[in-house]
C-alpha cells in the first residue's frame, strides 16, 4: 500500500497516511460517469425543508411560507430561485444562516421594517434564524438570502 507523507514547516514528517488508490480504482461506474457528490452536511439532503415567516415587508411580500429543496417543493412564491440561493450561500463548515458577528463595523443605514424568521432544518442542521434591515450588515445579509427573502429597496 502506498502512503503519502505529509511534513511540517521545518520539514519533519507530521502524518503519514495510506493511499486509497484501490478503492479508488474500484469505485462504481455511476461515480466515474459524473455522479456529484455531497459531503455529509451538505444540501441535498432529505431534510431539507424550512419555513420562512416575513413581516412588515409590505406590498403582498408578508406571509409565511414552506420551502423544500432537493427536490424543490412548497409554497414559497420562487421554491427555485430561493433553493438556489441557498445553495449559492452554502459552504462546508459555515453556518448558511449565520448572524452578522458580533462587535462587526456596519454602516448605520436603516433599510426598513422588514423582519423574516427562518426555522426548519438545512444541510443536515438544524435552523433557527432571524433577520431585519437595521444597519449595513444585516440589509447585506438579507440581500445574500434574495429570493428566499423578499427583495426590498430600491
């Protein structure tokens, strides 16, 4: 069996690791003709489905709203376009649905009275979020969750 070295700064060797060339070499023709696959956490799992409440978003825009995705289904206006966008925000390791981080300089531009409540699970985690449009930050992080959130503004 083949190993990879892996070494530190200085050079020393840090891990030594087994190749898995074997099981690369046996893996199913399904996975060689293209199959993508997800890491374990990743969309496309069964469980995704959420529900999106929005308030004080005015013109219709108001409403609570059920959303599955991989297979796209549910009540919310654009099921498409809001799994796209959550699939465009979702990265390994990072909480898709993160508030703004504390302590974090935003632009003291109020962007109206709109507030959305996002719970339900995604990626295999559980959801619980909320967003509003009081400051820079939050009206950036609204406007990353468009269309699974109302556009608003100009």
């Amino acid at each position: 069996m083949a190993h990879l070295t892996v070494r530190g700064a200085l050079g020393t060797a840090v891990a030594v690791l087994p190749l898995l060339a074997a099981s690369a070499a046996s893996a199913p023709a399904s996975a060689a003709a293209g199959a993508v696959a997800t890491a374990p956490g990743g969309p496309g799992g069964p469980g995704d489905r959420l529900i999106v409440t929005v308030t004080h978003a005015g013109d219709g825009r108001d409403g609570t709203y059920e959303l599955s995705c991989h297979p796209g289904g549910g009540s919310h206006p654009d099921v498409s376009g809001a799994c796209r966008a959550l699939d465009r925000n979702t990265r390994w390791g990072r909480d898709t649905f993160a508030p703004v981080a504390p302590g974090t300089a935003c632009t003291m531009l109020y962007g109206g009275p709109a507030t959305a409540h996002v719970t339900g699970t995604w990626a295999g985690r559980p959801v619980d979020a909320t967003y509003d449009r009081s400051n820079g930050c939050e009206i950036g992080r609204w406007d990353r969750m468009v269309p699974l959130l109302p556009r608003l503004g100009p």
